[in-house]
C-alpha cells in the first residue's frame, strides 16, 4: 500500500502540482472561467466567411443594417465582427495600431491611426454589439497564408508587425478600452506559420517567431507558452473591462492541446480549421467539436468555425444541407456567427439561419452541449438535454445516399413502454412513438425533433444529461494525441495533393458522456452502460450541484484497460471535503456502489487516483453516475 501512496503523489506531481495541492485534490471550485461574458453561445454575424480579408466599413454596416432590418438582431444575432483586413500597419513612433481608413471612412480622424470609436458606438445606438479581431503572434494568418487577399498591412517589416506580440497592454486598451469594442477573436497564425525556414521569413519579409505551435506534431508544440501568451491577454481584458463585459475568443483550431486549457482562458475556442461550404468540410469541423461534449461551458464554448449557411453546398439550392449545418451547430452550443453577405439573404435563407425553435436550443439556458446517443460514419443520433429536462434530438445522415434508422427511446433515456412525443422543429410537425419510431432521411438530411417523454431516471438527472455542468478539471490526458476519429474530408486549397490527410486536433483521450476516452461503450467487469462519464484514471470531475440532495454510481476501472496490473481508487468530495473513498481496484472488480448525500453542496468531485503517473491506457467508468433530488 505504501508504494502504491508514494506512486499516487508521483502521479500528483507528474501533472504538475505540488504534495501539498495536487491536481488530483479537491478544491471546491468550479474551474471553467469566470472571466468575460457568455453564459449563453455568443450569436452575431463575422467579415470572414463573407469577404475574407476584403473588407470595407459599407460592407460591414450593410451586415449590420440587415440584423436589425430582419429581425435576427432581436433573435439575438448582435455581435457583428470584423475579422482580418482592417489593419494597415503599427506606428513605428509609439507602436500605435493604424486603420486602414481610406476603407473606413467614419475612423478617419485628426490622429492619421484612427479610430474606431465612432463605428462601435454606431453599433452600440443600434443595439449591437462590436467585435474585432488580431494574433497571438507579430503577424496575421492573411501575411502567412492569403497574402494575395486583400486587406494585408503595409509598410516596413516592423510596420507590418500588426499582431498583439510585445504589445499586449497597448492594443488591448486600445481594442476593448478606447476603441470599446466588446469582443476580441485572436487568431495564432504569427505563433504558427513564422518559423526560420518559411520562406516569406527567410527572404525578410517578416521576423522570425517560434514557432511555439506545430500543428502537425502535438509534441512539437510549447503548450505552456501557448497558454501563457493567450492568458496574459485575457488578463489585459479583465484590467482594462473589470465588469467582464466581453467575449475573448481563441482561434487556435483545435491545436496546442487547447481543448484542456481553454475552459480556464476564454469564452468560445475554435476546435479545427477552417470551415469550408463544402460538406466534407462540414464533417470535418462537426467531428473536432462533437466528442467533446464535456469541453464545453456556460462562458467557455467549442466553436467548429462560423456559419457558412448560404454559400456553396448550403446555398439556397441546398436547404437541406443549410439546415443540416445550422441544426448541428445549434446542437453543439456553437457560437452561432452568421458568415453571409446580408445584403443577398433571401427570405428562404433567413428562415434557416432565424428559425427561433432552433436558435432557443442553442441558447437554452442549461448550457448542455448534445452528446452522441449513436455514433456512426453514415448516421448519428446526437441529444441535448434541455433546461426543462426534456431532449431535442437530431438525427444527422452524413452520406450522400437516402437511409432508413430507427430512433429508439433509449437514445432518449426514456422509457421504451411509455408514449414519446415528437415536434419537428423545422416544419413543426408533431408525432408520437413507443419504443421504437422508423425515421426515413434523405441524403445529408438532418432530422430535429423536441422529445417528451417518461424519463428512464426520473429521480435526477444522470451526469451525462448535464455535460454543461460537469468539467473535467484533470482528465488524465498527459501526453497529447490527435483524434483519430475526426474525418477527412480533401481540403479544397489541397486537393489530393501530398500524402493524404492526417488527425491533427488534440483530443484523443478526454472524458467522455456515454462513451469511454476512446469511443467505446463504457464496461465494467462485464457490465455495460448506457448512461456513464468515461475518463482517464488520474482524473478530477467538477460538477456543479443545483440543488439535487444524493449522488450515485457504479464505479471501476473499465473492461478497455490494456493494464491488469493497474489499479485506481474513487473517491467523492463535496464542497473539499471528501465523503467516501474506495480501496484500491483492478479491472474486471466488480464496480464499488457508491450513494452519498449531497444536499446543500455547490460542487461536487469524483476523482479517480491511479497507481502509477502515466495512465493513458487506464479508462474508468463512472456507471449511471447521477444526481437525485
Ligand atoms: C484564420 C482563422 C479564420 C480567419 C482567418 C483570417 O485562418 O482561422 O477564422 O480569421 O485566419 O485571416
């Protein structure tokens, strides 16, 4: 036993903290940031998607003068955001940003750098809000990669060093202070695409800068300067915003091991590259975001990249994919950003992007990012549990072929001998079924369907229906891997040019709702389940308490650990204080009973300790881990 204790702390300090407070030891909070403001996914409208680089002050006001004009404004669409493209060049003289005004014209000033004063308190009269956007790095994703897009700055090398690096304080005051925008994206591109041998560094157009992010190799990559530089710009925020009134986005698709830190950095955080309007592209980013349903908070949300519903394969010819794309984006919690020309939208189009059943669950108020209740390549069942306890579930066809499912009450967690009712929330058309319902889809069609039925647990809630309030505060993840699991599509700046697609985003490995770390059905000693959190031995799970008075679950290392030699012990906490341990278990034990009482506790932790430092091949199952009233 005592070696097993002097392993346990080894495991405690190999993830980084001390004997005294371990990573693994309980501390009463809730970790996810408190900084900024998004309790609900931020909604609004982005240049990006629409414009790339090629911005202008008429184009942009146009975008903003539609959100008011068709009502999505008052659906809650009221960020409008101006992404890359505004910037002409850095003073030299004091490091001053400069607008590019002669595309600007209201930022024209006696000061030639401009400013945006007048624009944001334009969208402010108007009852919008205002966001812009620059880099992590001393330049922008336009100068390492669309150099040929307009919008690029000008001027000597330091001049066009336009990116936050070395002047963090300076344009943060600026952007979110005197310019007073109230949301900041930051792209990563100058701690990416920089390095000695890219050739625009190599023939001096720029500095060299890192690079501290390979995308390629999650090993490559200095994770913890990563997280430091995009930490001291939120802390900027906060000193120059102390009432928390905005929304700091990071933009590092999904690389950096982003996924474990983000929840304690930002608001929103890109989880892959860029969005095409191509479906396979679609797939792409629907993949890096949707195992990671307990990555995702009320103030911290994945976002899979913006909207591309009316261009290319969900233009208005292609309502099916349009409504398929802004269905699952719903259903993730992504921030909804419109990425659309406005002054084209049609009626058909806006009927996709402000169906108001849609968009409320997006916004509902539990914050609970859907899990997959069935996880296939060609169909996926994905469910969201909502405020009101009951389920919206979208069965999603990712194949270019017609295809019959059957939706089962069990994907629900509701009783297979008591009537469902169903509402179609695109057409509004409503059904029932009991036990099982035959749902015909079209290629690439997305069914979205409101669910009422007799709960399978109708005590609680089990933990898996409230991802957006548990948050694995350790997940056990040590060493990185991407995930396997993401698809890939061709790229089509690429084609089939090179070697083939690889998994690149970081995540292989985190916690899971229904699922074990490695997307399989969570087991213990033969016994499997249906509703589970599946993680990592070497783990802490944060779970805010709303008012439920027992917590239960069948605990033990899962069927899928490679190690029988391994060994794990549970324990549960409330509030700090530790209310049952578990001996030392191995896999195939059966799975330790656990009932505590709870009531009166904010926050509850479920720790699995392992025996050794390094326990990526260990899975446990927390089994129907639920709270009860
Ligand atoms: C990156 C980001 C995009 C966009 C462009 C601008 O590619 O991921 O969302 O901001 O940069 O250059």
């Amino acid at each position: 036993m005592k070696r097993l204790l002097a392993a346990a702390l080894l495991a405690a300090s190999a993830l980084g903290g001390t004997a005294h407070a371990g990573p693994l030891d309980a501390t009463g909070q809730w970790s996810v940031t408190s900084r900024g403001s998004a309790p609900l996914p931020p909604m609004g409208w982005n240049s990006w998607n629409a414009f790339n680089s090629d911005i202008d002050e008429e184009k942009v006001l146009a975008a903003a003068k539609a959100l008011v004009d068709t009502g999505l404004a008052a659906k809650g669409y009221v960020y409008v955001n101006i992404d890359d493209g505004w910037w002409l060049r850095r003073r030299t003289s004091d490091g001053r940003l400069m607008i590019r005004t002669a595309r600007w014209p209201s930022a024209r000033s006696k000061d030639p750098a401009g400013s945006f004063r007048p624009w944001t308190d334009k969208l402010h009269a108007m009852g919008l809000k205002a966001g812009i956007y620059s880099d992590i790095g001393r330049n922008s994703c336009g100068q390492a990669y669309t150099a040929q897009f307009a919008g690029q700055p000008e001027g000597t090398v330091e001049e066009r060093e336009v990116g936050l690096y070395g002047h963090v304080q300076q344009d943060i005051a600026l952007f979110m202070g005197a310019w007073n925008f109230d949301m900041l994206k930051v792209d990563g591109c100058g701690i990416r695409a920089m390095s000695p041998a890219n050739p625009l560094v190599a023939s001096g157009q720029y500095r060299a800068l890192g690079p501290l992010i390979d995308y390629e190799t999650l090993p490559n990559t200095d994770i913890a300067a990563v997280r430091a530089l995009y930490t001291e710009v939120g802390e900027a925020m906060d000193k120059t915003r102390p009432r928390g009134d905005f929304v700091y986005s990071l933009c590092l698709w999904g690389s950096a091991d982003v996924r474990s830190w983000a929840g304690k950095v930002g608001n929103m955080s890109r989880t892959s590259e860029d969005i095409s309007p191509n479906w396979e592209r679609m797939l792409h980013n629907l993949d890096a975001a949707s195992r990671r349903e307990l990555y995702a908070h009320p103030n911290s949300w994945n976002d899979p990249d913006m909207l591309f519903v009316g261009t290319g394969v969900f233009d208005m010819d292609h309502l099916t994919e349009a409504r398929s794309h802004m269905t699952l984006w719903a259903m993730l919690n992504a921030p909804l950003i419109i990425g659309y020309d406005m002054r084209k939208a049609s009626p058909a189009l806006l009927g996709v992007l402000g169906n108001s059943r849609v968009i409320a669950l997006n916004q509902d108020a539990a914050g609970n990012q859907a899990v997959l209740a069935y996880d296939g390549e060609t169909v996926q069942i994905f469910v969201k549990t909502l405020a009101d306890g009951t389920k919206a579930v979208a069965v999603l066809n990712r194949s270019g072929s017609p295809v019959d499912v059957t939706l089962t009450a069990a994907h629900l967690k509701y009783r297979a001998d008591a009537p469902v009712a169903l509402t179609d929330l695109w057409d509004g058309g409503e059904r029932s079924f009991t036990g099982e319902a035959p749902l015909h889809l079209e290629s690439h069609q997305t069914l979205l369907l409101k669910a009422t039925g007799a709960r399978e647990h109708p005590g609680g809630l089990y933990l898996s229906e409230m991802p957006g309030s548990v948050n694995p505060a350790v997940d056990g993840v040590v060493h990185p891997m991407a995930d396997p699991l993401v698809h890939r599509g061709l790229l089509p700046w690429r084609s089939t040019r090179g070697d083939g697609e690889h998994p690149l985003y970081g995540g292989w490995g985190g916690a899971r709702a229904d699922a074990t770390p490695f997307a399989q059905t969570p087991k213990i000693a033969g016994k499997t389940y249906a509703s589970a959190i599946g993680v990592l031995a070497n783990s802490r799970i944060e779970v805010q308490n709303h008012g439920f008075a027992t917590f239960t679950a069948e605990a033990g290392i899962d069927d899928a650990a490679a190690d029988p030699d391994a060994r794990v012990r549970f324990s549960v906490h409330a509030d700090g204080k530790r209310l049952m341990q578990t001996e030392w278990m191995k896999r195939g034990d059966q799975p330790a009973m656990i009932s505590v009482p709870v009531k009166g506790a904010k926050i509850i932790e479920l720790v699995a300790e392992g025996s050794r430092p390094l326990m990526q091949d260990v899975p446990v199952t927390w089994g129907k881990a639920a709270l009860d009233r």
